[in-house]
C-alpha cells in the first residue's frame, strides 16, 4: 500500500466529515432491534426469500412511528459531574424546518453557530446532545470553531436566511480540514448517549471558541421545525490533561447491483454517482476521491477496506465505525498482516441503532505502522428494511443521505 502524501489525505477530509457517531453518524433508521440475519443464498429471479431469524434473536421490534422513518431515541440520563466539572447547554438561536437544499433529495445537512461563552481556556470532557424532535434529526455532530475562524463562520451564517447554512460534509469553514485531526468534539446518533472522557483526558477549547452544530435531518420523516441544543461538561483549563482529538478511517463503498435488478438506471456506477452529486452538490464527490487515499482504482464488491500508514506516533483510547442500513459488518484492525496484527474494532453484525464509542485499553502505535478498516455492505437488506420501500435498486457509493452508505472508522487518539 502506497503511502500517500499527508496534502492529498488532507484535501479529502471536507468531503468526508459526514456521518458520525458518539463520535458522529448519520442515516436513517428502519425500527429495527438487530439485523436480520443473511440469506444462505439468493435466487436468480423472483421475489427475495424472508431471510431467516439470528439463532435466538427476538423479531425485531417496531416502535411507535417507526413508518414515518424517524428515529425517536431520546436523550439519555446525564452522568454525574466530577470534581470542579460543570455543564453548559448551548441551543440552536431559533427553530428550523428542514427542506432539501438543492431541490431534490430526502435530506437536509444545516450547521448552527453556537457559543458557549468560554471567556478561558477551557476542557471539553463530555457531550449530551438533545435533539429537539427526534422525528425529523437523524444525527448530530458538534465542531469545534477555534477564534480565528468566528468571522468566517459569523459571515457565513448571516449568508443565507433561515437559522445557520447548508453543510454537507463539514462545515464549509476549511477548505482542507485534516483527517488526523479532525475538529469533530462530540455527537449524537442513534444508541448515543453522554460521552465522557477518561479521568485527565480532554479536548482543549480555546477563550472565546464557537461550536458549530451540523444537523442531518431526514425529510422521509417529513418537514418539521427543530430547534436541538447540547450540553457540554467543561473542566478548568488550568488543569494538566492530556489533549483527545479524532482520527477518521473512511473507505470506499462500491456496492453493485443485485444480478436480477441490474438493468435498472442507477446500476451503472457513473449514473449512482451522479445522482449523489446532485443531490449534494460539490461535497458529493467523495467517491470520486477515496482511492486516492486507499491506494488503487475503484472495485465494485460488498467487501471494502483502506490502509492507513501513520506519520507520527498516536496513543489509541477509544473506537467507534459508521455505516448506513445496508452496512453488514465492519472491523478496524492496527498493524494488519503482520506478527503486531491487532482488532480494536470488531462488530460482526451490524446495529445501526448502537452506534456508541467504545473505550480500548490504549494501543500506542509508531510512524509506519498501520490501520485498516474494513466494511461489508449488502444490498439483500434493501427487501427487509421500510427506509427503502418503493426505492429502485442502485449502486451503491459513499453519499450523505439516509439511503446512501458510508464506511468510516473512527479513533479517540492522543499525540505524545
């Protein structure tokens, strides 16, 4: 695997800050408890067969509203402050209904500038975030603003009407904004709840810092005024902590048709692609940029992976993926093929309704060394799930919306 030039994997980033989890997310969500589990095989013509039920599993359940294709999770408990810990709630300014920004497509991606009045050098040690109707917000991810760039983001707001700006993929605030170390601080996501960093660990907010709030909203569950809020749990600046940022891990998507459905409009890559670039405008592009990051040309297959090469050493703390609803499995390995070979990431089945972080004894890794993610995705899942009831076949590529896919690896890391 080539290593490419850290210019080149910088340059990529703006088109692939969507979609997170507790660290970020994104997509939409079916109702569903689990997956159904894989059909042994499927048939060359005729209806898909009911794919038998996980060995033991419950069917699953349907909530309230599930036919609307929103997801109705609510905010989790708060977890109790620590010692000089305190919480700040900072809100969207006024209420906003979602449509699409450029005429077509079921979502809406609006960033809100926000500020929680830090009048010092402060410690981000924890998210909440609350969605105010959770009918229509698929996700939420909160960016940090550093002061140098509040004019810009000021200037930008006040651009458009209505409450904040159209943001697929980032903010729009970098025109490069780095993969290794992304401004991503927080977010919310279905199976979310308040993140808490490790005792001496934190992300530094500098005085007089904004929060951007990017907003996913999925117009299938219709076009109703929101107005979401966070909180942030802040600690003394003053205090000797160690500094958390984000590693983002994406791959390419390249998930064809099935054989019996191939004839469809969507099924030739160029035409999917096109389609995603018009429903997204520039930052749709993102499947045009992947293998310039992952090394070779694009390979149409449900399996997809990339390799990172590191070019400065990390401490890994915490790891989380993201997918959509035809992601299938996905794995983050560190030193793979190797002797050191290590997964510090492996969901075997995918739950698109857990998509939590999840802490990791720390794994220090040196320059050269290396991280792969790895995803599967399925199109058999499209006959199962209610989000794309009515909807053709396509193939299937990196895009933003709730009906596109996306393979992201993400690592809470730290720098020595």
């Amino acid at each position: 695997m080539p290593t490419r030039p850290r210019r080149t994997r910088r340059a990529l980033a703006t088109l692939l800050a969507a979609g997170l989890l507790a660290l970020s997310a994104c997509g939409g969500s079916d109702g569903r408890a689990t997956q159904p589990a894989e059909p042994a095989s499927q048939p060359a013509a005729g209806p898909a067969p009911e794919p038998a039920s996980e060995p033991g599993a419950e069917p699953p359940a349907e909530p309230e509203g599930a036919g609307h294709g929103g997801h109705y999770a609510e905010p989790a408990r708060s977890k109790p402050l620590r010692a000089g810990e305190t919480r700040e709630t900072i809100a969207m300014p006024g209420s906003y209904t979602p449509s699409a920004p450029y005429g077509t497509g079921t979502d809406d991606y609006r960033c809100f500038l926000l500020d929680p009045q830090l009048e010092r050098d402060t410690w981000l040690t924890g998210t909440q975030v609350l969605p105010g109707n959770p009918e229509v917000v698929h996700h939420v991810i909160l960016f940090q603003v550093p002061p140098g760039q509040v004019a810009a983001a000021e200037a930008k707001d006040a651009a458009e009407e209505d409450e904040g700006w159209t943001c697929f993929g980032g903010t729009g605030l970098d025109r490069f904004q780095d993969v290794d170390n992304s401004s991503w601080i927080g977010a919310w996501a279905p199976g979310g709840t308040e993140t808490v960093t490790k005792p001496g660990f934190g992300t530094r907010l500098a005085k007089g810092s904004r929060i951007v709030m990017q907003v996913h909203y999925n117009l299938l569950a219709g076009q109703q005024p929101d107005t979401s809020a966070a909180q942030l749990r802040l600690a003394p600046g003053k205090r000797d902590y160690e500094a958390l940022t984000t590693m983002l891990l994406p791959a390419p998507v390249e998930l064809p048709c099935r054989p019996r459905h191939s004839d469809g409009a969507l099924c030739e890559r160029a035409a999917a692609l096109a389609d995603v670039k018009e429903r997204f405008g520039a930052e749709g592009n993102t499947a045009d940029l992947l293998h310039l990051l992952c090394g070779g040309e694009p390979q149409a297959g449900e399996v997809q992976s990339c390799v990172r090469t590191l070019g400065e050493p990390i401490t890994i703390h915490g790891v989380a993926g993201h997918m959509h609803l035809l992601g299938r499995s996905i794995r983050i390995e560190v030193n793979p093929g190797t002797p050191q070979a290590r997964t510090v990431l492996d969901i075997p089945v995918w739950d698109f309704d857990d998509q939590g972080s999840r802490p990791i004894d720390p794994v220090r890794l040196e320059p050269f060394e290396q991280v792969e993610v790895t995803c599967r995705h399925v199109q058999w899942l499209r006959d199962r799930l209610p989000s794309f009831e009515g909807q053709p076949d396509r193939y299937v590529v990196w895009g933003e919306g709730t009906t596109d896919e996306m393979c992201l690896g993400m690592l809470q890391v730290t720098h020595p």
